[in-house]
C-alpha cells in the first residue's frame, strides 16, 4: 500500500542497534541472506516511478526492478541482451530493426506483452503534452522529433510499427550503432496501455497510475509497498518470462539522504548494498583493506548548469570567469574525497576510444580578467546569486568549497540553497535557479550521450544554452557512421561547448559503495548497472 507514514531512519538505527547488543538474534542482512531478500540503500525517496517522466538514478534502481525493455544490459560487459525481444534483424542500410518478442512474455498482471504496447509507449513518451524528459532520446526515430515537437500529428508517420503481435519494426533517421544498447533504457520500457488509460489520458501526469494496487509492470519484479520516507519493496513477478531463474525473491529499497547514516546502518547489518558512504571514512576502509570496499569508474561527471534566462549568466565571460576560478583537484582531494578525477571538459575520458582534446585551463587571473571585462572588476557591482543543490553532507561542502572559493578569488558573494530531492527536481525542471547542481550519467558508452545535453532541442538541457553551430555539428555527428570522423567532429562540437560554458564541470564520478561479501552477480561497470535478475544473496559462496 502507499502510505504518508514518516518514520525516522535514524530512530530505526538506533533501536536495531540496541536490540542487536541485547540479543543474538541475526541481522536483517543475515535474515535476508537466508531468504533472498536484497536490502538497498537509495540516495533518495523516489519521485516518481513512471520511466517515461523520471530522470534520476535513485528512481532508475528501482524502475530497472519493475520494468523490461526490448533489450537489457549484460551484468558485466554492458553489452546488449534479449530483454522482451528475443531476437532482432537490422536492415543492410542500418536503418531498420526488426524485434521478434518473446512469446511468454507477460505484464504482471498475466497480459501478454506485444509489439502495440511499445507502439503505445513510444507515442506516450513523445506525446508533447507529456512532457518527457528524455522525449529527445527516442529522436533518432525516424519522425519521432517532428511528432514530439508537435509539427507532425499523425503518429502513423513516425518510424514504429506493429507487424503482428509479436513483431515490431523501427526505423532509424540514420544508422545508430549504439541504438541497441539505448533500447535497455528507461525512456524505452514499455508501459502497460489499460493501466495508463484507467487512470487517465495517454499524455497526463500524476495520475498516480505507478502505486501499489495499481501499477502494472513487466520486469523481474513488480511493487508490493511504498511507504513513503521508510520503504519501497518489490517482490518477484511469477509472470517475468525467466521468473525460474531469478533467484531473489525481494528488494527493499531504503531513501537514505545522510550517507553517515546509511554508512552505519551497513555496519550494523541493516544493509547489502548502500548508495554512497562518507569520503572521509574512504581511507579507514582503505587501510583496513575492506572486503565491502567497491570504487570503480562509473561513466558521469558533476557539474553546474547556469541559467542562462537570468543576468549575469547570458554573459559568456561571467559563465567562463566562474568556471576558471575553481580549484578542481582541491575539491577532490579535500573536500570529495572518494577518489574522484578533475574535471577540465564536458566528457569523462575514454568513452568508448573518445578522450576530449580540449580542456579548461583554471586560472584565477584570467577569471579576474573576465568577470572585470563582463563589468564587474573585483566583483563590484555582482547581483545576489544562489546556487542550488539537492541534499547531500557531501554536496553541501562541495558547494560551501565553491561558494568560498569564488569570494577569495573573484570577491563575490554567493548564497546556497539546499533541497530534498523532489522540490529540487522541480526547482531545477521549472528553471527556478540561478546556479544549479547537475550530473550527466552515461546513458549508452558514447560520448554523444553527453554532448547532447547541450542541442537546443535536447529536452534535458537544463540550463538553456544554445549555440546554432553547436547543434549543426551534434546533427552532422549523429549521420556519420565512421567513427574516426564522427569523434573528429564531436570533437570540435565540444570545444565550442568549452568555449560557450553552458556548465561548469567540476569532477568525473566514480562508483563508490559499499557491499556485503554474501551478494552475487553484482558487477562493476561503467554505468553502474545492477540487474536484479542475476543478483541472489548467499554467505561464504565462492
């Protein structure tokens, strides 16, 4: 059931250690070993759990439980798997695909999953009243652009077709050698079409249609309870078309803000796997050579966007002076401190064979240069501005950092505004900023999954920057098929980037968590992707 019922996190911390001291009892995690049951830390709670409207990786773990696109990622390698298409055939241009889906495919509900359901789902996602945010992923459909931007009405013309039941073509504006990989993203799950018209239009929000006793899924597992601020569980979904293979039988996924307090929760057993952990605790697990101690690279950088709709930010040589008076490797040394590289572009290095050749060189003097040219010398005359940032111990010092670093050097002032996850979504979608928190994910291994943020018709362009040249080149980059030349030209797409400033990168993420010795099946990789289907939970397993 869905409930408003709060219950302090903390107050549950204390009271199971407590009880831990006073009695033998086994832990929730050794409880869980025994009857595969997962117990998640999640940065967050959840804003939403409908794909086609959510952004964020604390939604995404648990949508990557509940949903199935025609394709899902291998657990190690990321490569392209059969999800509910078992098979496909691509066309000699590259163009067309052809999906051939599995006929035990099945809602959780019992429905059979066809191919007019990703049609349906598809047309959902680039309704324009809908208002997706990552609408513009699902661009290389052919006629898809035209249709979300309103300027096509009849969706027949769009590139998505229903051969029969169990077969769907889809064609491509141009070939897409990663367009595979991109299909086991949320923006491509399926939807089921009588759960979303029973509770209102195919193009409406918030109709509540993702709660429990309502939702209807098809991935390995389906929801069982949300309680809002404690818990969100699923359960193993009989109806998953390899529901014999997947051995948990439930994941409670735990909206843990304070990364102390997740921390000690996975020392006292209340947790297989947590989000994060505090950078400062990174060199005690470090010495003690922890089994539970897992940093790895993970394809993201951190960043602030500038709105560009409000002064001074339409300046480019304010946005640039900001960006250069930063001390980059400070931050990550002392303040982040949990391993994270420098960020001096608008990519993390090697993606897929593509390393940026263009960097931000940090220099105060030429940040004081600009700002004073932009009108502001020593900082004269610089309007009150805020930077904004969802919750975080960590996030706030890294921001505190800047703040402070931007008065020493450019002696401007700069206040902080700190928000729960949900009103900062909001915050950050209405435009209601000046300077923002920002964080791209590798959404496939490609570089033009970050360049992109920065088109024009990106429907994930916070900030609003937009540059005709930049856009032409992302166009020309998106229609070449030799690699060579489309990294060449992606290259000159992100020096324009760097020059224009729509953000200001500040580190590349790695992963950094920590996991009990009795999970199995979890894998590092870039995206940091955990696929519930291959995880089971046992102690003393080699």
């Amino acid at each position: 059931m869905y409930s408003t019922k709060r219950i302090s996190l903390l107050t549950l911390l204390i009271t199971a250690l407590a009880f831990s001291a006073c009695s033998q009892k086994p832990t929730p995690v050794a409880q869980g070993n025994q009857t595969q049951t997962l117990l998640v830390g999640n940065a967050a709670e959840p804003e939403e759990l409908d794909p086609h409207l959510t952004t964020g990786v604390t939604e995404l773990k648990i949508e990557l439980a509940l949903f199935e696109g025609l394709t899902t990622q291998h657990p190690q390698t990321l490569a392209p798997q059969p999800g509910v298409a078992e098979s496909w055939a691509i066309s000699d241009d590259g163009r067309t695909y052809t999906f051939h889906l599995r006929p035990d495919a099945r809602w959780s509900n019992g429905d059979p999953v066809t191919a007019k359901d990703f049609v349906f789902s598809y047309k959902r996602i680039l309704s324009p009243n809908l208002g997706a945010p990552y609408a513009s992923m699902l661009y290389l459909i052919a006629n898809a652009e035209l249709y979300n931007l309103g300027e096509l009405k009849d969706f027949n013309e769009v590139g998505i077709k229903a051969i029969d039941s169990h077969t769907l073509e889809i064609k491509l504006e141009q070939p897409t050698p990663y367009f595979l990989s991109m299909l086991g993203h949320m923006a491509f799950y399926p939807v089921h079409p009588p759960t979303i018209l029973k509770f209102g239009a195919i193009d409406a929000r918030g109709t509540g249609w993702t709660r429990p006793s309502k939702i209807t899924s098809n991935g390995p597992f389906m929801l069982k309870d949300w309680i809002v601020g404690d818990c969100i569980t699923v359960i193993k979904n009989p109806q998953y078309h390899k529901a014999a293979q997947v051995k948990l039988e439930e994941i409670r996924f735990y909206p843990m803000e304070n990364m102390h307090t997740e921390e000690r929760a996975f020392r006292a057993g209340q947790l297989h796997i947590t989000e994060t952990f505090p950078g400062d605790k990174l060199e005690a697990y470090r010495k003690e050579n922890s089994p539970y101690l897992q940093i790895h690279p993970y394809l993201g950088i951190e960043f602030y966007w500038f709105n560009m709709n409000r002064p001074p930010f339409h300046d480019v040589r304010v946005r640039q002076a900001l960006a250069l008076a930063i001390n980059r490797k400070a931050l990550v040394e002392n303040v982040a401190k949990r391993g994270q590289l420098a960020a001096y572009s608008m990519t993390p290095p090697d993606i897929g064979g593509y390393t940026s050749e263009n960097h931000l060189q940090e220099s105060v003097t030429e940040a004081q240069r600009l700002l004073a040219e932009a009108g502001y010398p020593n900082g004269e005359g610089f309007p009150k501005v805020e930077l904004t940032f969802n919750t975080s111990v960590d996030r706030r010092k890294i921001a505190e950092a800047v703040q402070a670093m931007w008065k020493e050097n450019l002696n401007i002032n700069v206040s902080l505004l700190n928000q729960e996850w949900k009103y900062f979504l909001t915050t950050r979608n209405e435009g209601n900023y000046d300077i923002c928190r920002g964080g791209g994910i590798g959404d496939y291994v490609d570089p033009y999954t970050f360049l992109e943020l920065f088109e024009s018709s990106c429907t994930n362009n916070q900030g609003g920057w937009s540059n005709g040249e930049y856009d032409l080149l992302m166009e020309k980059a998106s229609r070449t098929t030799d690699q060579q030349k489309r990294f060449e030209v992606m290259q000159k797409a992100e020096s324009i980037a760097l020059e224009g400033m729509p953000v200001i990168p500040v580190f590349y993420f790695n992963s950094a968590s920590l996991v009990q010795t009795s999970v199995h099946g979890w894998y590092p990789n870039l995206l940091n992707i955990h696929p519930y289907q291959y995880i089971w939970l046992e102690e003393n397993a080699s």
